[in-house]
C-alpha cells in the first residue's frame, strides 16, 4: 500500500509497504527507479530534509536514512519508542522531528541524525491529529477531536511558547524562570493569578511570587 511521497530536486521518494522507493524524476512523463531500500517495517508517513529521509513507522520507530546518493540509500539512525501510531504523519524543523501518535505529539531531537533522541511529547487529552505542519516556531495539527490546533515550540520547557515569550511577554526563551523566583515562566501566566513572569514580585508586597505561592496569598494583591 502507498503510504506518502515527498520530493527533492529531481527525485521523489516513495513508501510503499516496507519499501523506500526512490525515482528519478527529472522527466515527468517517464519517472525511473533508481534504488529501493526495505530496512524498516510499516512506513505510514515520510519526510526529506538535506538528503535525508524520515519516516514514521507502524513499529514504533522513527527511521533515517541517507539518499545522498540515489542509488545507494543507506540507513544512518533510528529510534524506537513506546506509543503506537494509528495515523503517524511526520514534519520536520531544523533540527526537530514531530510524529503524531495515537497518544501523543512526539518530538526528537534530530541533530545527530545518527543517533535521533526522543526528547519530549504534548498531551492535552485530545490526540486524534490526522496531520501535521510546521512553520518557525508553530505547530498546526488537524485533529478530529477538535479540528484545528496550533501549539508553539517551547525551548527552555517552561511552558510559554517561544513565539510568546519573545512577542507579547519578553522572557527569555532559554531561560525557564527568567525572572528567578522559583516560578516557570508558563505557570507564572497561566496558573497563579497571571503573575508578571518578569518580576519577582509582581504586587510590590516584598514578599515573592513564589512566597506568596507557597502561603497561597494572590502574587497581585498587596494587601492580601
């Protein structure tokens, strides 16, 4: 069964079945086989970036291999996990893979694509993602929960999108805690009285975010 087919210059990589095939696609009206590679068991999505090839696979593996040379596909990593993909569509972000699951958005660092390294996931209770794109820092899904969905990428795992850290909140997005005070940035905003992730203490109350946390006084009220 074809699953996907992506292109790069004048060749197009396609998956069927347990199969990578790569055509030479320079004539339109007469594609030619160049090279097939059968490494991998269930190929359900595909992607290409500087002559290498991802997949998303039904063995619960994320799969690279090297066409720099077209004739001579070679394998250069994988990595193998734990949640089991229905739909698994995969996009690629520099140095990021992102493969949707039937439980998850997984994400791996690809920077060594020898050795990919899951280094993440987002699960917010819905996860029927039929697919995937990436753009900069935002991540669109369609899901069939809820249709349509956008996520930003967060480097420092603080949970504030790097695109709002750097647009509306002027933290640092590789700093977790930009202002110190033993709060994450996102909880700051999102959990405790949309505290001002910038300041210590936000209220002027000369007690800390963080202390006024911990005693479960409101961060903005002085005279709580």
């Amino acid at each position: 069964i074809t699953r996907g087919i992506v292109t790069q210059d004048n060749l197009a990589f396609l998956i069927n079945g347990n199969q990578l095939a790569v055509l030479n696609i320079s004539e339109p009206s007469l594609p030619l086989l160049l090279s097939s590679y059968g490494g991998m068991v269930g190929s359900l999505d595909i992607a290409v970036e500087n002559n290498l090839v991802f997949l998303a696979c039904s063995s619960r593996e994320l799969v690279i291999i090297n066409v720099t040379d077209p004739y001579q596909p070679a394998l250069v990593g994988r990595c193998s996990f734990t949640h089991s993909l229905f739909f698994g569509n995969i996009a690629i972000n520099g140095s990021y893979a992102f493969i949707t699951s039937s439980t998850a958005l997984l994400i791996f660092d690809i920077s060594d694509p020898s050795s990919p390294i899951l280094i993440g996931e987002f699960n917010d209770g819905s996860n029927e993602a039929k697919d995937i794109h990436v753009r900069g820092e935002k991540i669109f899904l369609a899901d069939d929960e809820v249709g349509f969905k956008i996520l930003g990428i967060d480097s420092d795992t603080d949970g504030l999108a790097d695109c709002l850290e750097r647009d509306c909140f002027y933290t640092n997005i590789n700093e977790p805690d930009s202002d110190g005070d033993g709060l994450l940035d996102g909880d700051e905003v999102y959990y405790y009285w949309r505290n001002n992730p910038l300041l210590q203490d936000t209220d002027n109350n000369f007690y800390s975010d963080f202390e006024e946390v911990q005693a479960r006084t409101d961060p903005n009220d002085p005279f709580d």
